[in-house]
C-alpha cells in the first residue's frame, strides 16, 4: 500500500510540475495572470511605473509589454504572442481589427499632435508668421505657412531678421521614420491635410498632388529614428542646436515637464492643423480585454494616464498636471484635422518609402 501511494504522489507531483510548466508563463506564483501586449513606444514609461503595476496588479494583472512601432504593431509584428495590441493611432488599430475580424477596441486616452521648440525659433517664426501666440499663452504653428517656407527650400539664414539661428540647413521638423513610425505618420497626415487645400486627401489625383511635397518633408531630413523618444531625448538634451523643432506627442512634452526635463526657454506649439492621436487598444483575447475595459474605466489607472501627459475621459484630470508644471496646453481642441482613411495613409507612406531607395 506504501508503494502505491508513492506512485500516487509521484504521479500528482507530475501533474504539477506539468502544469507549472504549461501554466507558469499566464499564472504566477502570486496568483497574477500574465498579460502580454505589445505598444507604442512612448506609452512604455507609463506601464513601467510602479503605481500602475500595482493597480493592475490589484485585479488580478500582471501586464508585460513590448514597445513597436504603431506601423509595425498593424503590419508586421506576430500579434499571436500577444493578449493585446495597443497602437497609438485608430488607423492602425482598424488594421488589425479588420485583418483579425475584431469588432472591440478601447481608446483610453489620446494625445494631440504638436512641435516642440525654443524661445528663440518661436521669435524668428512668428516674424516668418508661422508661430502665434494664442489664449492662455498657447502657441500654434501655421501648417500652410511652414509648407510655403519648405516648397521653396527656405534655410534658417534666409529668414528675415534672423540673428538667434542663422544656419545653412533647411528649416524643416524634426521627426521619427515614416517607414515604422505612428508621430511620423500623424506628421504626415497633418501636413497632407494643409497642402491639399485643407481637406482630407481622397483619391489617386490628390494623392500624386500632395506627395512630392510630403517625401521632401522626409528624406530632406536624412536619418531619422524609429520612435519619438529619439528626437525627442535630442531636443531635450542637445537643444536648439541639432533639433530646433521636433514633432511629438503632446503627452511626452507634459510628461517630461512632470520629471522636471522642460528647461526655461522650452516651447510647446500646436501645429494647425493638428491632429488627435488616439491610443487604441484591440485587445486579442479575453485577458486583453480586461486590461482595456481597466484602463478605461478604472479612475486610478486614469489619474495615473494624466500624470504621464494623456488626455482622458476626465480631462480636468490633465489640466490640473498642466496646470501644476506651468505648461501652457490648449484646453480646447479645436482645429483638428482627421487623418485619411487607413488605405490612403498607406499608399502615402509607401509612396513616400519607395523615396528613400
């Protein structure tokens, strides 16, 4: 009878082991589920922190991530590793739920498109009128105006009365590559928009009108990085010099001013046209879903989505951050241009790809 109990626990010792084997990358030893999603880069910060961890953690969540680009995360990234995909745009989330037949998604914050700047480029460009002080401080940056500046070739030292920059390079943004890039592609459909008369590009004939025009805008940059930290981390730490503006997310320049990265003389700009990102989770399975509805619904996970310089469903949430690191935002998003559909921005970004060679 001892014997066949040994066999009996040998055996049910198997069977644990086995499950632990099958099991131990979904539950842990504390009980958590495991979550795997793969994001846009510039929300990795925020899934790192330990606060939101810990609130995930609290239902239950232990959420790993993967940062891609948005283009990549809808085109070529294996999705089956994952419980969720969350982009940074809604074009490139309806890609993937039109390719998996998914008709649920959640968009928990957003973030408006935007140039960061310097005191001194804000004064030469608002002689060049394309940089207007606003309501409140805020400043916006004339889209039309600025592709007048780059159709011509314009360089900083042709700017009347520039004496802060005179330099012997194309005035253009700085941004991340349209090839693997959301921000890029945001650029791209803002500055689409404004060269197309202020209408959404539709059709082959406006496509071919806009796109000599939007690859200069790329490939007069020379190399240009995956993800918005790159530029980003440049403006922040070499300054004016490499990177006088910079096109990024709104959220990464409120955030950074929470760490205490935004120096005296750093200037957020609101390009107008701009255009609203939204952070769009699909989630792949039925753990995905769960970290979608949190993220949504959850007031602490929101308060925490603020801190890092989103916008939420509670948007006096993120005035009050703004508020507080003496940021000057825009409160009302009025001058917001919807980006083409999924398809054209595709034909363009692989229009402009074909470019580089």
């Amino acid at each position: 009878m001892k014997r066949g109990i040994s066999l009996f626990l040998a055996a049910g010792l198997g069977i644990a082991v086995a499950i632990v084997i099958v099991f131990g990358d979904r539950i842990g030893g504390s009980g958590l589920t495991t979550v795997r999603g793969v994001i846009g880069s510039e929300k990795q910060a925020f899934f790192a922190d330990p606060q939101v961890r810990k609130a995930l953690e609290r239902q239950g969540l232990k959420v790993d991530v993967d940062p891609a680009g948005s283009r990549q995360i809808a085109t070529s990234v294996d999705l089956g590793r994952y419980d969720f995909a969350f982009p940074s745009s809604s074009p490139a989330a309806d890609r993937i739920q039109k390719d998996r037949g998914i008709t649920t998604k959640y968009a928990p914050f957003s973030s408006p498109m935007a140039i960061a700047t310097f005191q001194p480029i804000v004064d030469v460009l608002a002689k060049a009128g394309v940089v207007a002080a606003g309501r409140g401080g805020v400043r916006t940056f004339d889209v039309r105006r600025y592709l007048d500046l780059v159709d011509k070739g314009t360089r900083w030292d042709q700017l009347a009365g520039n004496t802060a920059y005179p330099v012997r390079k194309n005035v253009l943004v700085s941004t991340t590559d349209p090839r693997s890039s959301n921000s890029a592609a945001m650029y791209l459909a803002i500055a689409a928009y404004a060269a197309n008369g202020g209408e959404v590009v539709q059709g082959a004939e406006a496509e071919a009108r806009v796109l000599p025009l939007l690859s200069r805008l790329f490939l007069d940059q020379g190399y240009t990085e995956n993800t918005t930290e790159g530029p980003f981390e440049d403006y922040l730490s070499i300054g004016m010099g490499k990177t006088p503006l910079v096109c990024v997310y709104e959220a990464q320049f409120v955030h950074r001013a929470v760490r205490g990265d935004i120096k005296p003389g750093m200037v957020l700009t609101y390009p107008s046209p701009t255009v609203l990102s939204k952070h769009t989770l699909v989630p792949l399975n039925a753990n995905g879903d769960k970290v979608g509805r949190l993220l949504t619904s959850d007031a602490g996970l929101q308060r925490l989505a603020a801190r890092y310089g989103f916008r939420t469903a509670q948007p006096d949430q993120f005035a009050q951050v703004a508020a507080e690191q003496q940021v000057p935002v825009a409160a009302d998003l009025i001058d917001v241009a919807d980006p083409p559909s999924y398809e054209t921005l595709e034909r363009l970004l692989r229009a402009v790809e074909k470019n580089y060679g």
